[in-house]
C-alpha cells in the first residue's frame, strides 16, 4: 500500500472548507451533467459535501435542478417546498418529514433540510421561470403514483379517469405488496403491462408531472416484474428509467439546462470500471456518458475508512447508527487511510494515470441494509478508480446522519466488528 503513497500525495488535496472544491467546479465548467455519489445512504459527510458542492454548482456554474435517487411524488412536494408559489409551506422541512417509505432517513434528515432551506432562500431571489427544481428518478412508488394520476385527472381531464383506473384497479388485488405482484405475474396471466402500455399513451402530452407519475408506474410494473425472474435486468431497468427521467427533465429545463444528480456510487459510477459489467449490469452513469458524450459528464464517488452510518439490518427493520468497521485490508479505503489526507478531494487528470487509478481494488459500498459482520466477504466491488468516476471525495472517519424520524441507536465500537484485516 505505501507504494501508492508519492501518487496519492501528488493528486490529493486537502479538503477542509467548500473553498477547496475550486478545482473540481474548475473540471465541472463544460459538464451539463454532474453526478454525485456516495457509498452509503446513510452518512453525514457524504450528505453534508454533496449539498456543499451543488450549492457551488448552482450559484457559480448556473446548474438548473436537483434529481436524485428518490420517488417522483415525494420529491414534487419538496420541489414546491424549495420553489415557492400558491399553497407552498415556508418551511420546507414540513415536505420532508412526510417521507414515510422505508427507508425513511434517506431523504427526510436534518442535512436535506439545509440543503433545502438554503435552495428555498435562493429561489425567493430569482423569477419564477429561474428557480432551481428539485425531483426524484427512481421508479419504487406505484401506488402513489397511480393515486397522483387520479387526483390530477379528476380535477383536470376526467374523460381519462376510466383508463387510469382500470390500471389501477389491475394493481388492487395485490394490496399494495410488489413482491405479490411480482411473484403472480410469473404463474398466472396476471400482468397489469397493457393497461399501463394504454393509459400511458393517453397521458402522453398532458402535463409533464402527470406523464412522469404515469412513467414511473410503468418503469415500476416492469421493475418488479423482473425482480422475481433474477438477473441483471430489473436493476437495468431500474438505471433506464432514471436516465430517461433525467433526459425528460433537461429537456423540459431547455436547451442549456444542466443538472446535479444525487445516488449511491453503484448508480452514478460507471459499470464497465467494476464487476457489474460482469453481470450484466448497467449503471445511470453509464448511461449518461453514452448519452451525452464524457466531455460533458463529470461522475464524482465517495468513501470514508471507518465511522458510524444510519441503515437497517434486513429489509425494513428500524434503522439504527450502526457502526463501520476499518476497510478490509487490501481495500482502496485502507490505501487512502495510509496515503491520503484524512479528508481529500481527488481530481483525475485526463492524461497519463497513476496507478491508483489504473489497478483494480476492492472498493466498499453500503447501502440502507447494512450488517458489519459481513465484511470479510461482502460489500467490496473491484473498482478500477480513475475509469468508474472523474473525481472522488475522500473522508477517513465518517458519522450517521441525523433523521427526521425516531432512530435507534445500536453504538457497539467499530473495533468489536471484523475489520477485514
């Protein structure tokens, strides 16, 4: 690992205030897509300096709106939080406390609601036409979708209700449960695909905010579809649905419009530079390399060595500070703990690479399930660094962030864990 330790010296900056990311808003100038990542759901730094790098990105680079890894209804009523107008709170926290879809914390948590007042301050300084937005990519909310459709075609174009309501009556014997849903497509003819396929063309055209729920709901239908079959194609579907919106999104903003992007590494680092390729799987930043072109993506990953995160231990059990053992040995976490400043910004240089950035190293990402004793064996992608992101944010100890909602705190020393070692 010392080996590393002259090239990591000559890449790494010190990262102390937001004064120091000068140099990667400097890389950001010709991108209209800047991806942010994290390695887990659950972290404050990681939450803190994303917020303090799209606060630099919207005021010095004119970045137009926040899309992240969360559900379209959700994220609407934060974006008429941070906006302003007719019936908008003041505050815009009272939009995120509603987030009640496990996992909860992801988006409803004190650091979101910085960011958020902050945006809501900003966007009271400019026109209405000129406010930074903010929306949500993923494809996990169904059935608020689908009641969000209805709502709208009520009040607005009740001639459709008939057919948003014959999809959405195909979902109700299912009772709201994906896994049900999923599994009785597989055994009895009972896919809903050619009702969504309808009402989605007869929303074509309507209101942007109407056609995107009605998206989601078939990216959603398809991704829990394929859940239950295995492979790479309900994650693939899932990472589409997301480029997709992401693209609808800059072209509603208009020619020029650019945007930030919020998700987990797995999302917005590049596939074929880890073994997702392998399976089969592609990621959002992939994607929007190939759609874009790299001189305008600008793909940026996080990782810290050891600390505490906010995650559940199976699939929606309370969430709980947990504590993050040191990286396992071997890991490019343990390399920059040797190597690197204790907080460090790494911007790759586009010509001849150091080997940090060339080699393949085990590369850890969390996510809101998280369970310690796995890490011997689990949680580590072979990444090769300077292929699978442009620039890297480094934090040598890291803490859980701060919900909104009740937390359990589960505070064992990271040392009682396995470190890998």
């Amino acid at each position: 690992m010392i080996r590393y330790g002259d090239e990591v010296a000559s890449i790494a900056r010190e990262l102390r205030d937001p004064g120091d990311l000068e140099i990667l808003l400097d890389r950001a100038e010709s991108a209209r897509v800047v991806m942010i990542g994290e390695a887990t759901h659950g972290t404050h730094e990681f939450y803190a300096w994303r917020s303090a790098l799209t606060r630099r990105l919207i005021e010095e680079r004119g970045f137009s709106f926040v899309a992240v890894e969360g559900d379209w209804p959700d994220c609407q009523r934060v974006d008429a939080a941070v906006r302003g107008g007719p019936g908008a709170p003041d505050d815009p926290r009272s939009a995120l406390v509603r987030y009640d879809r496990w996992p909860t914390w992801m988006w409803a948590n004190e650091e979101l609601v910085d960011f958020t007042r902050w945006l809501h301050g900003l966007n009271r300084s400019r026109p209405p036409d000129d406010r930074v937005g903010f929306h949500g990519l993923d494809v996990y909310s169904l059935w608020q979708s689908m009641r969000e459709i209805l709502t709208w075609l009520r009040e607005h174009d009740p001639d459709l209700v008939p057919v948003a309501l014959d999809a959405y009556r195909c979902f109700e014997p299912f009772d709201e449960d994906p896994d049900a849903y999923g599994w009785a497509t597989q055994f009895v003819n009972a896919t809903c695909e050619d009702k969504i396929v309808a009402m989605l063309a007869e929303l074509r055209g309507r209101d942007f905010g109407v056609f995107q729920n009605a998206t989601v709901v078939a990216g959603a239908e398809n991704y829990y579809r394929m859940m239950v079959r295995g492979g790479p194609e309900a994650w693939n579907g899932r990472d589409r649905h997301m480029d997709e919106t992401l693209d609808r999104l800059l072209t509603r903003y208009g020619p020029g419009s650019k945007a930030v992007v919020w998700a987990h590494n797995t999302h917005i680092g590049d596939a074929r530079a880890t073994d997702q390729a392998d399976r089969g799987e592609l990621t959002l930043g992939q994607l929007a390399r190939d759609r874009y072109g790299w001189d305008e993506v600008l793909l940026v990953g996080m990782a810290s060595y050891r600390g505490s995160v906010v995650a559940g231990p199976q699939w929606g059990d309370p969430m709980e500070v947990m504590a993050v053992p040191p990286a396992r040995s071997g890991s490019l976490e343990e390399i920059l703990h040797l190597t690197a400043p204790r907080d460090a910004l790494f911007v790759f240089p586009a010509g001849e690479r150091p080997e940090l950035l060339t080699t393949v190293l085990p590369h850890r990402a969390i996510g809101v399930v998280y369970r310690a004793e796995r890490e011997r064996w689990a949680n580590y992608a072979p990444t090769v660094l300077g292929d699978r992101y442009d620039a890297f944010l480094w934090f040598d100890e890291s803490h859980g962030l701060r919900p909104l909602h009740t937390l359990r705190v589960n505070a064992h020393e990271p040392e009682t864990y396995p470190s890998g070692v």
